[in-house]
C-alpha cells in the first residue's frame, strides 16, 4: 500500500473509531488522521503477531477491519490519557 492510500487508510479509519466510541474525544482532523495512522500500525501489527494476519490492500476488507480496531484501541489510550486533564483559563 502506498503512503498515501495509508494515509488516507488512517484518517478514515481514524473516523470510524471515532463514531463508533461512544462519549466524546478531544482532537480535530490531525489528531484523528495520528490516531487513525498509528491505529492502523498498531492493528497490523498485533495482526501480524498474533495472528500471523497480513495488513492486504487498500481495498481488502481485512485491511480496514484491523486498521479500524486498531484506532479503537488508540483512542481508548488516547482517551484514558487525557481524561483528567484540566484547563486553566
């Protein structure tokens, strides 16, 4: 896969973890297109390790099913992490 399709692999995937959490997470569009990116790697390569599941194509379901759960486990960090932050105004 190219890095752009990657890319854009990411901030849709990104999305779609967004809509499917419930509650409401922080962020704008970079902040899903990051998560979306490093969910992505991450789904890859917990596939790949526990599973021996490659990441495919662009337009293989399973590449989007992993890169999906992947920025669900993201945001769920993501989340926990900046949950208490407070700000001073």
């Amino acid at each position: 896969m190219s890095f752009i399709g990657f890319l854009i692999l990411g901030l849709i995937a990104g999305a779609i973890a967004k809509a499917i959490l419930p509650g409401r997470q922080g962020g704008g569009w970079f902040i899903t297109l990051l998560l979306g990116v490093v969910g992505a790697l991450l789904g890859g390569w917990l596939a790949s390790l526990l599973f021996n599941i490659d990441m495919g194509g662009f337009f293989d379901i399973r590449s989007w099913l992993i890169a999906i759960v992947g920025s669900i486990i993201v945001l769920l960090i993501y989340g926990l992490i900046t949950r208490n932050r407070t700000t001073t105004t």
